[in-house]
C-alpha cells in the first residue's frame, strides 16, 4: 500500500433509535491508501455509509481518530470542516444531487464559487470537466434534460473539479441500469489509474466492487475481510 | 451564479410563486392606498401656512364672529392681513355632489393664500362681479364648469336659492394644493343675509390672520385672544396647522382604524410568505445537505434562503408600488371632493418598500435558519 491517506483508528460510532443506543460503528481500524479504489461492502445496516459520511467529514464518530491527509479532521468545527470538505473531498451520491435549476456547467461550476476562482476561470474549468467525462456537448442541458448515467457523469465532473484529495462515492450506480452502470464505472476506474485520484465507493452490487482494487467487507459495524478485487 | 440559483429556485414552482407575489402585490397595494388614504385626511393640516393663523369663536367653530373683530385684529401687532372666511353648505344640484364652498373677503382672503393660483384677469372679474365665484380646477373638472357659467346653489345653513357667475378658475401652487373649493364674496351672503335673516348679518364664520413671523405665532394669538376677553364673543386663535388637526382628532378613530388594518393586510401576507418559504426548504433539505456536503457553510445556504424569499417579496412590492399610483388616481377620482388632496406621497412608497422587504427577511428567518442548520446525511437521506 502507498502511504495512507486515510487513518482510520478506534473509530466507533453509535445512534439513539426510539429511546436505544445501536452501535453501528466499532472500534474499527482502516487505512486507504493514496491512489487506491476501495470498494466498501457489507449488508444493510452494516455501517458501511456512516463509514463513508465519517471519512468524508459530513458525520462525527462518537470516539476513535480518522486522519485524512494528515489532518485530524474529526477535531475541526462545522466552518473548518465546510472549507476542508470543499477542498479535499469530492461527492458522488446514488441519486447524483445535482441542483434541477442549474445546468450541467453550472452544476459542475458549483464547488469553485467557494474558490477564488473568476467567473471565465470557473466556466473553463467546469467545460474541461465535463469534457472529461464524455458531456461536452451537454453544458446548456439541466439534469431532467439527461439520462440517469450522464447526471451521474455531471455528478462525477462535481466531484473531480476541485481536485480533491478523495472521491468518495455512495452507491453510484445503485440508481442506473447496467450499460449505464458500466460507463460510469468505466469513468470511476480510468479517474483512478490515469488520475491516481483515490476512491473509496460503498455499493452492494458484486460486479461493481469487482471493479475497485480492494473491497472491504463490514459486517455489524466491524471489518470482516479486506480483500483485493480480482 | 448564486444570484442565478436563487433567482431560478423562486420561479421553480411558479403557480406557488406566482400565487404569492399577487399576494404580495394586493398587500402592498392595500398598504399604499390606505397610507394614500391617511395622508388625505391630513392633507389640510399638511397644506397649512405657517404665517397663518386661524381666529374663530371660542365656545364652537359653529358660533360666528362679528366682523367688527377684523380691524382690532389688523391692528394688532405682527399681523399683516386680516380676511373672513364663511362655511356656506350649498347643495349643487343634488347633496351628492359635496364640495366646501366659503363666502371670503376677496382681495385678502387670496392674497394670504398663494397657492391658489389665479390669473390676474380672472381676479378682476372676480372682484367686479358681487355674484363672483372663484373655484378650483379639480372642482370645475368635476362638473365641466368654465369661466362665465352659472352655477345654482341651494342653501342649507343660508336657506333659499342661490346663483354665482364662475369667474375665474384657481389652480394649485403643487400637487398638494386643494383644487376642490368653492369661493364667493362675503359681501355678496351678508347682503342677503341681511335681508332675509338680519341677526344673523355682519358676522364670519373665521378670521384668517396673516403674520409677519411664525415664532410669534403663540404671542399673537395671545393676543388676539386677550382683546376680545369677557367679550359676547371670545376668540380662540391657533396656527391653521392646529386648526386643521382638531378637525382631523375629531376622526382620530378611524384613521387609527385604517393604519391598524394597513398593518394587519402586511402581516398576513408575512404569514402566507413564510409558509411559501417554509414548503419550498422543506422539499428542498437534499439541495441544502448537498450545499453542505459540497462544502457551503450555513451562512451561504441560510442566505439562499433569505435571497429567494428576498426576490420574491421585491418583486411582488415592486410591481404592488407601480399599481399604487394608477389606482390610487382612480380611487382619488372615484371619492370625489371627499379627498381633495388623494397623491401617494414619498413616504408611503417608502414604507411600501420597506414593508416589503421587511417581508421578505422575516418570512425567511425560520426557513433559512432550517436550511443552515440541515444535517448533512440526514438531508442526503430525503433524496430519491
């Protein structure tokens, strides 16, 4: 493994359910990689997105340490974190949350208004994005103007713009038809062998995490196995 | 491009936006013509001259005066004119058709009001003319009046028949000048007052004083007042602002009326424009966690929230100021000589505007502070 970029230890977590503690996260220990695909699996419950929204810094451990890039992030306050997330994670969700009033471009744009990027800037960044990603043609559309994989593709563009540190992705072809799936995960792969960008994506599907260069297996809030993808 | 999303995320749903703004827009409107409508009712307070006064009886604005008062009145220092002014209560035509109508010492009486603007040789036929009458444009708009007709009153307080030759017609100095009077010789009402009720002959209804210096306005009337003591008739004499307020005080109610349901149409509408505001941050949680997630802090996605409100509630007040002043001209025509003075005033746009925004910020405060404070993955979870 390179050097991690992500140092995950002791890291518990627990949530009130009608009046109960539920543990879902316990004392886990992890690290990732700089330029690896995680694959994160496990059954429903498992703990696998609360694993991901903690090392993305949009969820608080009850206990444990989670260093990302050398930072300690779960010490930072909501504004430290806000800024630290703009510049070290980017998203990619199941249902790709993209803004219906924004086009593709703008909706890529969207991570850079927090930058001290100028507008012709933002705008030729954004273009390049999507040009990576295979939506050139697509700027002016909004996401009801394009298909479930290519919103996910605007999605993707999001993500890498700022060029985060991590990608972190939640079920990212949970929402698409195979072929779509496919692409997308075609996409996920080449981001990280020709952009060394380091992945780490929950998923259920088999064949998805297949993909990835290593699955970890949670099960009841523990890692169960670490395996390399085949 | 944050502009850009607010903008869009208010025309998002647009029969709820649209729906919203007309509110908006009736409120506003409301709020202006009933600020219109207050302003009217202190028009003439509002029209006073400092540098007059206004001398009437004492015991009721009912009780004349003599006119033996007016030269110990000019004679007292600081006064500069002395004219006379009678309430008439004519009925043109039908009692429908209400305007004030005051029999005046001519030459004086105009003299001390220059905004009342009359050309020169109108007031020489005027002043020729015992049968004269001088009258506003609004008035002679109203019923389509020109110099030389004649015009039939039917006395109330002076009973019988009355005809006056229109001579001249008066406009104002500004748009806060009364158009809608009628003005006659004094002379001409003593005359036949002396014939038909002789104790009622030689007296006025108010002495319009003129003075040199409004800071001695208190000192004069003092004055003015000490001279006519332990008289049959005493004085009381008052700036023509005070003379005007007591006519308003006496409606003080009604006008308190007015302003509280001006208020309440606004607060209403807040509360219609906060419960908008509160649906679409409700449906709009993801948006807001992906904010979030994307790394906006709480401030931006809270500002969001206030800048679609905000264009909201501007654009309803804008367009609800514009329609003020066609409709509040319509609704100045259609209440006749009831409000001489009907113009939407500065103030009143300004307290539009500022109702308006007022609005918009506090119908977004529970909604914007909702957005900020959404919890990232909770918010994530409303999606799908």
């Amino acid at each position: 493994m390179n050097d991690p970029v992500v140092e995950i230890r002791g890291l518990a977590k627990s949530y009130r359910r009608g009046g109960q503690i539920v543990p879902v996260l316990e004392a886990l220990d992890l690290d990732i990689g700089a330029g690896d695909f995680i694959a994160l699996m496990g059954p429903s419950g498992s703990g696998k997105s609360t694993l991901l929204n903690i090392i993305a810094g949009i969820d608080k451990p009850d206990r444990g340490t989670l260093r990302v890039n050398g930072t300690e992030i779960v010490r930072l306050r909501e504004a430290e974190l806000a800024r630290w997330r703009a510049q070290h994670i980017g998203f990619i969700f199941q249902f790709y949350n993209l803004m219906p009033v924004l086009t593709a471009a703008e909706n890529v744009e969207l991570p850079l208004l927090l930058t001290p990027l100028g507008r012709g800037d933002r705008r030729r960044r954004a273009e390049l994005a999507l040009s990576m990603v295979g939506l050139a043609d697509r700027m002016t559309h909004y996401p009801s103007e394009l298909s479930g994989g290519q919103q996910q593709r605007v999605a993707i563009a999001r993500a890498i713009i700022t060029d985060p540190t991590l990608i972190v992705a939640d079920e990212p072809t949970g929402d698409l038809d195979r072929v779509a799936a496919g692409e997308i995960l075609d996409l996920m792969v080449r981001l990280n062998a020709e952009a060394g960008k380091t992945i780490i994506m929950v998923t259920h599907d088999q064949r998805a995490a297949e993909r990835a260069r290593s699955v970890v297996h949670l099960e009841k809030g523990m890692i169960r196995t670490e395996t390399d993808a085949p | 491009m944050l502009l850009r999303l607010v903008i869009r995320n208010a025309l998002r749903h647009k029969l709820r936006t649209v729906l919203t703004i007309v509110g908006l827009v009736v409120a506003v409107l409301a709020f202006g013509l009933l600020g219109t409508v207050v302003d009217a009712w202190y028009a003439g307070a509002e029209g006073a001259s400092s540098t007059r006064l206004v001398t009437r009886n004492a015991v009721s604005l009912s009780f004349p005066l003599p006119i033996t008062y007016r030269e110990k009145i000019r004679r007292v220092d600081g006064v500069t004119a002395v004219s006379t002014a009678n309430w008439f209560g004519g009925v043109y035509v039908s009692e429908r058709n209400f305007f004030p109508q005051f029999a005046v010492a001519g030459e004086t009486y105009f003299r001390l009001y220059p905004e009342y603007v009359v050309r020169e040789d109108d007031m020489k036929a005027f002043l020729r003319d015992r049968k004269g009458a001088i009258v506003g444009r609004k008035l002679a708009d109203t019923y389509g009046w020109k110099v030389g007709d004649i015009v039939p009153l039917r006395g109330t307080i002076y009973a019988g028949n009355w005809t006056f030759v229109v001579r001249g017609i008066y406009d104002g100095k500004d748009r806060k000048t009364d158009t809608s009077q009628f003005f006659f010789h004094w002379e001409y009402l003593n005359e036949r007052v002396r014939q038909l009720f002789p104790r009622r002959a030689d007296t006025v209804g108010v002495y319009v004083v003129g003075i040199d210096d409004p800071d001695r306005a208190a000192e004069i009337s003092r004055t003015i007042d000490e001279q006519f003591r332990n008289s049959l008739a005493e004085t009381l004499t008052e700036t023509e602002k005070a003379f005007q307020l007591g006519f308003v005080s006496m409606t003080e109610a009604i006008v308190v009326a007015i302003r509280i349901v001006s208020y309440l149409v606004i607060f209403i509408i807040m509360a219609v424009m906060a419960n908008t505001m509160a649906m679409s941050s409700r449906e709009r949680s993801a948006e807001y966690a992906t904010l979030k997630a994307l790394g906006f802090g709480p401030g931006r996605v809270g500002a969001l929230v206030f800048g679609e409100s905000l264009a909201i509630a501007l654009i309803g007040g804008a367009i609800g100021i514009a329609a003020t002043f066609p409709v509040a001209a319509r609704f100045g025509k259609a209440m006749g000589s009831l409000f001489p003075v009907f113009n939407v005033s500065e103030g009143t746009v300004l307290l539009q505007a500022a109702c308006a925004v007022t609005v918009g910020v506090v119908a977004a405060i529970a909604p914007a502070i909702r957005a900020a404070r959404v919890g990232i993955a909770e918010g994530l979870r409303a999606v799908g």
